[in-house]
C-alpha cells in the first residue's frame, strides 16, 4: 500500500522546511517530483539529493503569487511528463500583525501567498488532473486555519489559513466528478530551519507543554504519512478532509 511509483508529484514551497520534508517523503515512496519555489539553487540541491532514489526530480522556479510563472510551470510539466497526478501546496509566508495594526500591504501579502496561490497553482495544474480524469490534491493549512490565538497577533494568516480550510471542501465538492480529491493538512507547530530557533525558547517549550497534549511539537517527517496516505491510490474514497497533524491542540 501506499506505493507512488509512477506518480507525478508536484510540491510547491519545496525548497525548505515541510515542503522539502514531504518531497522527499514521497521520494522514498517512488514518486517522481516537480518542484517549485523561488530559491531554484536549493531545488537542484534537493534534486542531486533524491534522483538516487530512481526517481525523476524537475525542479522550476515559480513565484506561486504570479500566475503567468505558475502557468509556465505547469504547460512545462506537461510537456515533460505529461500528466500530473498529485498536487501538494505547501508554499506559504506570513506577515504576522493583529487585526487592529495590520496594513493592507501586510494583509494582502498574506492572504496572496497563503491561499490566492493555492487558488491559481490548483487552477493551472488541476486542468492537467482533469483531462486525465485522476487527481490528489493536497493543501497544507494550518491548526490556525481551525482556530485563533492569543499568542502571537497574526489575522491575515488566520483569515488565509481558513480559507484554505474551506477552499478545500469546495473544490473537493467541485472536482469529485473529475476523480480528482482535494484534502488539507493542518500541521500544529513544526521544527524547521525557520521556526526551530523560536520553538526552542523556554516561552516557547512551556506553551507546547501547557497547550499541546502530545507536550511538543512536531519533528522532522511527522507530517509525512498523512501527506502521503492522502496522495496514494488507496486513498481514492477520501475527499473534503481536513486532517489535523498537531499533537492534540485543536483537540482541546
Ligand atoms: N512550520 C510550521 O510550524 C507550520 C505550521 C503550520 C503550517 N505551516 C505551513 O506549512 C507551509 C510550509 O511552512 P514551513 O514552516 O516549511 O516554512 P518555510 O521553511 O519558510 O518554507 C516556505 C516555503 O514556501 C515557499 N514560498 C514562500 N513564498 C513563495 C512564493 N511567493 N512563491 C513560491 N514559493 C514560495 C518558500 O520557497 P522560496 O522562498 O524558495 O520561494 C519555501 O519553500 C506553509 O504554508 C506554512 O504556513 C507551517
């Protein structure tokens, strides 16, 4: 079960942290990658890295805000590999501000890199999906995307995160008739290059003791086996599910 081989993956926001985690998740499971993020220097590193597995790895520079360069990336995939069967979007930045002192350039970085994105990179390759009538699509959220918070004030991230949430249900309702599903992930606080140095803070540690049931948070490769259970073949009758992978902090 569960085997990607002969699949084609395409991840944005591969080029670090979770995104890169999961590409090379699905590598280990014989999927063959498009990887797209801006920093192309450390998507050919990642390529050098996983084609030893035997799998085929294009990696294309793609601002997933633009939708001509998301277009491109997409009329480059098909002609490579001509299809598309998985679909990971996993790209995202934050400008973090509250709701009373947030500006509208804040705002609209946000919600532009955090769920506009997701709406274009769907639209140009699930079009792909479509004329091969089999697609899994895959949106990282977030536990914000479920709930707010009183830690750090960051609207526009809650606003984008939900509205991946629910973007998810309406294109799953939309797309079931393609075989294609749309499910999301909302991943708790996870340690990566970016977050680790914050997360290791004794502010830090005692939140996730007094607010996360598990006591931590997540380690490097927990958000693969959702990530990939919802790519695979079996996973053909699951669609519209929002899958929190947060240690029990939306539970409570
Ligand atoms: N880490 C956590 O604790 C956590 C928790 C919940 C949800 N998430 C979500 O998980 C996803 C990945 O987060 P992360 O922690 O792995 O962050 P990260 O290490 O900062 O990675 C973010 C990725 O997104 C890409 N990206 C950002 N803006 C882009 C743009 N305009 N065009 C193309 N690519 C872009 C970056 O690539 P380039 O800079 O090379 O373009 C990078 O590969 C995000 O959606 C985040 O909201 C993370």
């Amino acid at each position: 079960m569960f085997n990607l081989k002969g699949r084609v993956a395409v991840i944005t926001g591969a080029s670090s942290g979770l995104g890169r985690q999961m590409a090379t998740g699905f590598a280990k499971q014989g999927a063959d990658l498009v990887l797209l993020a801006r920093r192309i220097e450390r998507l050919e590193d990642l390529k050098r890295e996983l084609e030893p597995l035997g799998v085929k790895v294009l990696p294309i520079k793609c601002d997933v805000t633009n939708s001509a360069e998301v277009d491109a990336a997409a009329s480059v995939t098909e002609l490579t590999f001509g299809k598309v069967d998985i679909l990971l979007n996993c790209a995202g930045a934050s400008r973090d501000k509250g709701a009373l002192d947030m500006n509208d350039e804040e705002w609209n970085f946000t919600i532009n890199t955090d769920l506009t994105s997701v709406f274009k990179v769907t639209r140009a390759f699930g079009n792909i999906m479509k004329k091969n009538n089999y697609g899994r699509i895959i949106n990282i959220a977030s536990m914000y995307g479920l709930v707010g918070n009183d830690k750090i004030p960051t609207i526009a991230y809650h606003s984008s995160k939900g509205g991946v949430v629910n973007y998810t249900r309406a294109a799953a309702a939309e797309l079931a008739k393609y075989n294609i599903t749309v499910n999301c992930i909302c991943p708790g606080y996870f340690y990566t290059e970016l977050t680790t140095d914050v997360l290791q803070t004794e502010d830090f540690q005692a939140f996730a003791k007094e607010h996360v049931p598990m006591q931590r948070y997540g380690m490097e490769g927990e958000l693969n086996a959702g990530a990939i259970f919802l790519a695979s073949d079996e996973a053909s009758y699951v669609t519209g599910v929002i899958l929190p992978i947060d240690g029990g902090y939306t539970a409570v």
